[in-house]
C-alpha cells in the first residue's frame, strides 16, 4: 500500500514577477533587461511584452482570495529587483519593499506560505549598462546585497527561499541560444564565466540567509530534463553520460555538493572555456552546499541523446514559440549529442514530451545522489484554453497534472523526501517565448497578446476545482 503524502506536505502553485505583475513602471520601478528585450522584433513571439502582464500588481487581493478558497497550502512567487533597486543597487525603493510586504501579510492572513525566489531572470537594465550583467563578478556583490535587503525585510515572515530560477535556462538561453538577454549565441567561453558567477551569487546567498536566519529552508530551483539513451547503441549511452555531466550535473553537483563534475571540467578544459575562479570560490561553495535544504526541481519533459557528429546540429536551432505542433528542430552539442525527439511520448503543441514518469526519476536521481529533499517548484502543461459560455474546460490539464501526482506519490514510496509540489501556473501569465496564447494557470485570465485586449477577469477553470479537491484530499484524489 502506498504511504500517501505527508500531513504536512505543501500543495502549491508557482508564478514569476515579470509574468503576472505588470505595472512594469509603476511606484518607482526600474526597467529590467526583460522590458527591453522584449521589444526586440523577431526575439520572443509577436514580442509580446509584460507591461501589463495579468497585472498582479494591481489585482494580487482578488488572486489571493481564488487562492484562498482553493485551499493552496504555499504560493511561490518571485520578487522583481527592480521594484527593490531601480539601478540594480544604490539607493532602495520603499514603495517596492511595500507591494511585496502587502502581497505576503495577504498570503499570512489565509494562511498561505510564502516561497520566495529570489531572482526569477528580471535583472535590472542598469547593471547590463553599468558592467554587463551577470558576466562582470561584480554582479555578485550586488545580487547578495540586494538578497539580504529582502532577508532582513521578509525573512520574520518567509521560511522558504529560492536564490535562483533555472540558472542553466537563463544562462544557456541568453548565452548560447541567442533567445534571452542579452540575446548572444555560442558564446561558450562567456557562458560558463556566467554561470560560475549566478554559483558564487547563489552560494553567498545562502550564507548570508542562514547566517541570519539558521531555520530558513533554502534551494535553488533546477530545470531538470531526465535524459534516455536514444538506443543501446554504445555511443548514444555515452551521449547520455555526456548531456547528464554537461545539462543536469553541472548545475545540481554545485548546489549539492559544492563542486563541478570532474569530467564535465575536463571537456571545458579541452575546449578552452573553464571559467576563471578566484581563491576561496570552492570554500565558499562547499560551505553552501552543506547547507541547502533542498533541491527546487521545475519539471516539464524529459528527452533523448544521441551521439552528435562534430559537424552535426548545434544549439541555436529553432524552437517551436507558436504552438504549431512538429516545427521545433533537434539541438545539440557538436562532438557529443543531439536532443531528437521521442517517438514513444505524445507532445503539447509547443513539442515539449509529455512523460509522468520523469518526475520520478527527477526524485530518485536527486535522492540517490544527493540524499536532498525535492521542492518541485514547477510542473505544468501549457495548452491553447478556450472560454465556452462563461467556463474553461481542461480536462487535458487535469489529465497531465493527475499523472504527475501519481508517479510523485511513488516517489515518495521510493523513499524520496518531497516536500512541496508547485504546478506552473496559479493565473494564466505571459510565457516568455510564447506570449499569453499559451496558458498554464488554474485560472483563465482574459487578455491576449494585444496590450488593448480582454477585461483581465479572472475565470477559474475546471483545474481549479479539481486541484481544489487534490488539496482537500492530500493527493488522493
Ligand atoms: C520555466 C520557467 C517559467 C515558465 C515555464 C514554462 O522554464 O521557470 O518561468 O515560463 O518554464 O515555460 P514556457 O513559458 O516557455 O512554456
């Protein structure tokens, strides 16, 4: 007989502040290398933008209030630096501080708990000007500074903390795929600078929490894509071998363990592109690692690896932002693999496999290597929804959501220690590539790309009543 899900596990529900809040100028915000990127034609689908959003600024009592009756047990959201420090640091933004103060007393009141991530890829469009962002080591001054104005603003109030979203889809997307700010391609040498200075931003974040508050629970969250051997052909196992050091382990073995996977290092030593680390790095990230609490796992698919030729397909290839099915291209690494599609899973009409069972493996994988709790701070499906006579019927959505929670809950028979579960996304909210036509939320929010359009009201969906019953029953449902 299965375990069940503990008493106290946390149903809950994600978003991201460039994605609902809107209010993108409003009380004193600075602009975010999102607000511009955006504008850029031809970078993200009909360069929608989120000026606007669902504007969770100005509506967050209505959206807590829907959470409220769903019985949501925890909301994870994401704070925009740029309400806190227009310039990225300087001087702080009272009016900012203010608006999240609000949105988190509103969650309190109902009892809802507060997951925090920290950085949710808005980063403020100053320090792009002032010294590129993320690829000068100053940056990470800046971020733990702006870190601990939120820890010491928040932290009475929020036990569960985020440092970083998806720090390999910022990183690879805006460095190597050319389709996030700033928008370069191929830039392997820059690319893993980069991320060595989002570990060092992260790991001194962590210090800087725990110092200041030992009972805080704090992760990173990690897009994690399980990856198959195409066949058992022996190259395409070491393909495998070569995607879960180069994609999964790169990321996971920093935030766990403090360290980069050795054979991972030789391949970048190989071609040139280490990044450059200063005395004390490895301390520091040690130090860190041994006090995460858990791993943040957004899941949505799993994929395949297939040994890729030195002068076969590369990373910037396109992908699929429209939602017609079957025209997203196959990437990948020359020298080492190629991502084809799987021809044993069904897709969504943006071509991202459906497969229930890789939240599993996430859980499993993490468990036996890491021996870490799971926060799954993301999992959802994206889909075309459609309002009929006043409702929105999804069952497709329920069907999706239904199938991960049952292979989560054999997980935990598994023996894997899952704390939250977080479906992606609570409202409706603008898909960074894929504008407002792909839709996530429980909750249908009225709007499409054009900023003019829809009434913004809010329409619970099928979803929403049925997540409702899941809560209610602690997954039995
Ligand atoms: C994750 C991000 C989210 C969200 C989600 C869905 O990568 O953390 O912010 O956008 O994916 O992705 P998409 O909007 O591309 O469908």
């Amino acid at each position: 007989k299965s375990k069940g899900f503990p008493k106290d596990f946390l149903w809950g529900s994600a978003s991201a502040a460039y994605q609902v809040e809107g209010g993108w100028d409003a009380d004193g915000k600075g602009v975010s290398n999102w607000d511009k990127f955006v504008r850029i034609p031809g970078k993200t689908f009909k360069a929608t933008t989120g000026d606007k959003a669902v504007d969770h600024y100005h509506r967050y009592k209505e959206d807590v209030k829907l959470m409220a009756e769903m019985g949501l047990k925890t909301y994870r959201f994401s704070i925009a630096w740029t309400r806190i420090y227009p310039n990225g640091n300087g001087e702080v933004n009272e009016a900012g501080l203010q608006f999240y103060d609000n949105l988190i007393n509103e969650l309190l009141k109902y009892g809802i708990e507060p997951m925090v991530t920290v950085y949710h890829w808005d980063m403020p469009q100053a320090l792009e000007d002032q010294y590129h962002g993320w690829e000068s080591r100053q940056i990470v001054d800046d971020y733990v500074n702006y870190a601990k104005t939120l820890f010491e603003r928040y932290g009475d109030r929020v036990k569960y903390w985020i440092t970083m979203n998806e720090q390999n889809i910022f990183t690879s997307f805006g460095w190597l795929k050319g389709m996030h700010p700033p928008g370069k391609e191929n830039d392997m040498k820059t690319f893993y600078q980069v991320n060595h200075h989002a570990n060092m931003a992260h790991a001194k974040t962590v210090l800087a929490l725990k110092e200041m508050y030992p009972d805080a629970k704090v992760g990173a969250s990690f897009a994690y894509s399980p990856c198959y051997a195409y066949d058992r052909k022996p190259e395409n196992a070491m393909a495998k071998a070569d995607y879960d050091d180069l994609q999964n382990y790169w990321w996971m073995d920093i935030y766990a363990y403090g360290r980069y996977p050795r054979s991972a290092w030789a391949y970048l030593e190989s071609q040139g592109v280490t990044p450059q680390m200063e005395d004390g790095d490895e301390d520091i990230l040690k130090k860190a690692a041994a006090l995460v609490d858990f791993m943040g796992v957004n899941y949505y698919q799993t994929c395949v690896a297939e040994y890729n030729d030195i002068n076969g397909v590369g990373m910037t290839n396109t992908m699929n932002n429209t939602g017609e099915k079957g025209t997203a291209q196959v990437q990948g690494v020359p020298g080492l693999y190629k991502n084809p599609a799987n021809d044993f899973l069904p897709t969504t009409d943006w071509d991202w496999t459906i497969d229930p069972m890789g939240i599993r493996m996430c859980c499993r994988d993490i468990t036996s290597r890491y021996d870490l709790p799971v926060v799954i701070s993301e999992n959802g499906l994206g889909a075309f929804d459609k309002v009929e006579d006043g409702q929105v019927h999804d069952p497709y959505r329920i069907a999706y959501l239904k199938a991960h929670i049952e292979e989560l809950k054999k997980a935990i028979d598994d023996g894997c220690r899952v704390l939250a579960y977080c479906t992606w996304s609570y409202t409706d909210l603008l898909s960074w590539l894929n504008g407002y036509q792909k839709r996530y939320g429980f909750v249908y929010v009225d709007r499409e790309e054009d900023e003019n359009s829809g009434t913004l009201n809010r329409i619970p969906k099928d979803s929403y009543y049925w997540y409702k019953k899941v809560i209610e029953t602690n997954g039995e449902e």
